[in-house]
C-alpha cells in the first residue's frame, strides 16, 4: 500500500479498525487529512507492534470508526 489515500478512502478500506499512517498530512488545525497505510488491524495492540518495528519518522494512527467503549486518548 504505497499510494497516499484521504481519510474517508481509508475508512472505506479498513472499517472498525486501527490503521497506522505514514507522511500524514494535516490541514491548518492539525486535522488528519490523508496518509499512506502501512499497517492495519483490529487489534490496536498489533499496530503498536507494527509502529516500534518500523519506526517511521512522520507517522500517525487513527480508529477508523467510533472508538470502542472505555477506550482513553492521550494526546
């Protein structure tokens, strides 16, 4: 998955799962707007992996749909 895809083509692709971006793009507000795919899971456990093996210097990471229940974000 080399190709650079907008968010909403991504959570076409990837419903209901955890989608690790790399060279993420945002707009003025630091809205995520597109990136390229290099790992995708349902388990978010599995994309932390991912991220510590490949160790992108731009990345991001993003649930694609509602976030599950008891579920914390840290910014």
């Amino acid at each position: 998955m080399g190709e650079i895809l907008t968010i909403e083509e991504i959570g076409a692709l990837f419903p209901f799962e955890w989608v690790l971006l790399g060279d993420p793009r945002t707009d003025s507000s630091q809205k995520l707007l597109e990136g390229r795919v290099l790992f995708h899971s349902h388990d978010r456990n599995d994309v932390d992996r991912k991220l510590l093996e490949l160790r992108p210097s731009r990345f991001a990471f993003r649930y694609m749909g509602d976030l599950p229940e008891h579920t914390a974000m840290i910014l």
